[in-house]
C-alpha cells in the first residue's frame, strides 16, 4: 500500500504540503496572466493568448514539479491510475458525475423561467445540436481547456494533502476559496468570460465566488466517493463548463443557481459528514 495523507496521523503528508502546491500553482498563473492584463489588449487578438493558455496551466504545473521533485516513484504511479482509471467510478456516482451540474443548472433555468416569464436564450444549445462536428470540436474545447488543467492540480494533488490536515469540508472551503483567487487576474483580462461577461466585483462575480466554494464541497463529494478520482473531477468540471456554456442564465437565474448549489452542497455535508463527505467503503486515504 502506497503511503497516502494518513487521518490517524493528520500532521503528516507524503512529499510537499498543500501550502507549497498552492503557492506555486498562483505564482505560476499570474506569472502569466498579470502581463496578459497589463498589455491591456483582447486576449484573443495576437500572440498574447498565449499567456492565457500557458498560465492556464499552472495547478498542473505545480502538481508534477512536486509530484516529480518530493513525491515517491509509487506515488507518482498512485496518481496517474487516478487520473485514467474509469472504473473508480462506480455505479450511481456515474450519475452524480455526469448529471449533478446539468441538473442543477437546468432546475435553475426552470425556476427562473417560472419566476420572471422571460425566454432564455438557447441559441447556441440549438447550433451545437444542428451541427455534430462544432459540437464536438466544443466538446473537446470545453474539456481540454480547464478541466483538465486545472483538477490535475486542484483535486489531484491539493485535496489529498488538505484532508491529511483538515476534515473534508474545512478542505473544501480552503481549495474553494484559494481556486476563486486564482481567478482573480482573469477579471482584468479584456477579452476573458469574466472581463466581458462577469466584471470585477459586480453581482455576477460574487455568484461566481459563491459557485466556486459551494461548488468545492460537491467535487471532494465525489473524489473522496469515487476512490479519490482524478478522472472523476475532471469530468465532473466538464460537466460545470458544458452545462455553464449551453445552458446561459440570467441574473436572478444564476442567483437561484447559487442557492440550489449551497443547498447542494448543504445537503452533502449533512448527509455523508463533514469529516470525509462520504461512506466509509468508498473513502480512502491509502490507494491499494
């Protein structure tokens, strides 16, 4: 058995601590990111996006440095059977992987609808769907750019080494708080979904940080339910992404939208417990 974060020795964790991938994994980003925003140019109209997809990559970044540099041979191949190996996920949390943001995101747009009479815009739901190639091609887009990135880092690397010091929750709301930071360049960015559509510290950035955190809550839900499952959080972000993209939100839609995930991932808490967010069968802090 591979020597995981232990909970019967919580102070100590394999290799580098979660303090040191965060740092890095900020560092690196806006390393990039901070001159993309100083250039003050749309971000897709030269060379500069570059820096946005480079900077992307920093929770990957800092994860393979310290996998590779403080980590043990059987860790490093510990980490990627989770990130390819299908079959952790297992049963209904193959449901909960691919329907809980769609489902939520769509009960919102119901509940607005029926709140405010308006017509949502599904314009690009119904181009996508008449169109099979750009639909793929958006697919693909929506996985590689994000996801994949990002949860190679954020629950591949960070989570673990949070729980081995904190109960999940308390994991949670620190990786959420910190993911939501990490963000904070892009606001600045002209060009980016959140310079155009969200703006620094308007309504909409706060729903984005609420989504965020609560949003937390639910991918250490299945993580630490699905064997610690890279793959599992990859494509739960996917999923988050796809339904954000397809199934666009008014005001008082993403407004509902952040209460169904606080109550979402209230209701997690509540249920499976804030110490792992899961059954005992299908957590574990040693990978066999």
């Amino acid at each position: 058995m591979i020597a995981e974060p232990s909970r019967t020795n919580p102070r100590r964790a394999p290799g580098a601590g979660p303090w040191s991938f965060l740092g890095l994994a900020l560092a690196f980003s806006w390393l990039f990111w901070v001159p993309a925003a100083l250039i003050g140019r749309d971000i897709w109209a030269g060379p500069q996006v570059w820096l946005l997809y480079i900077g992307g990559l920093g929770p990957t970044a800092a994860a393979l440095l310290l996998l590779y540099v403080a980590g043990s041979p059987a860790q490093r191949r510990d980490y990627w059977r989770r990130v390819f190996d299908y079959r952790r996920i297992r049963g209904g949390w193959q449901a909960a992987v691919w329907l809980t943001w769609p489902g939520l995101r769509l009960l919102a747009l119901l509940l607005a609808v029926l709140a405010t009479g308006a017509t949502p815009d599904l314009s690009l739901l119904r181009e996508l769907l008449s169109a099979p190639g750009w639909l793929l091609a958006q697919l693909l887009f929506w996985l590689v750019f994000g996801p994949i990135p990002e949860e190679l880092g954020w629950r591949g690397y960070a989570l673990d080494r949070l729980q081995s010091r904190f109960d999940a929750l308390t994991s949670s709301l620190i990786l959420g708080a910190v993911w939501a930071t990490w963000h904070l360049p892009l606001f600045l960015i002209r060009g980016t979904y959140q310079h155009s559509e969200v703006g620094l510290g308007s309504a909409w950035f706060w729903l984005f940080v609420v989504n965020l955190i609560a949003g937390s809550i639910l991918y250490t839900w299945v993580y630490n339910n699905t064997g610690r499952s890279i793959l599992s959080a990859i494509l739960f972000h996917f999923t988050t992404n796809a339904a954000g993209e397809m199934l666009p939100l008014s005001l008082q839609g993403e407004y509902i939208n952040a209460a169904l995930a606080i109550a979402a991932a209230t209701t997690v808490t509540l249920v499976w417990g804030r110490q792992t967010l899961a059954r005992r069968a299908h957590f574990r802090t040693h990978s066999r």
